[in-house]
C-alpha cells in the first residue's frame, strides 16, 4: 500500500509502497503497538509509518556509525 508521510525532521512529503494492509493500519492507529500489529516490517518501515523519517534522512543528519 502506499503510504505518504512528512518527515518530522525535514518536512519533506514521500509517498512510500509498504506491505500493510487497512486493516492493521486501523488496528494501529486506534492504539495497537506498531511492532505486534505489522512484525514483518522492518524497523525502517515502522519509523517512517511513525515519523515519516527515512533511512537516507537518518544518515544525512547523523552519518555513517564506523
């Protein structure tokens, strides 16, 4: 499904394809955890569904962890 989101740290709008259906996007959105609902996202996937924070985003502002 696609899905778009703001990114809480730079505001940019992204439509994101990820594997969920409306139905746990309900069952999360009236209070469910996100991890017990959808467990076969990654935790990327989770992040932007919460902040609309992308991976790439996170490495911009933090960089590389060598």
């Amino acid at each position: 499904m696609e899905i778009t989101r703001r990114s809480m740290l730079t505001g940019t709008e992204r439509t994101i394809d990820i594997p969920v259906t409306h139905t746990q996007l309900a069952r999360w959105q009236a209070g469910e955890l996100i991890q017990h609902v959808m467990p076969e996202l990654s935790s990327e996937e989770r992040e932007y569904l919460i902040t609309g924070i992308t991976p790439e985003e996170i490495e911009m502002l933090y960089g590389h962890d060598d």
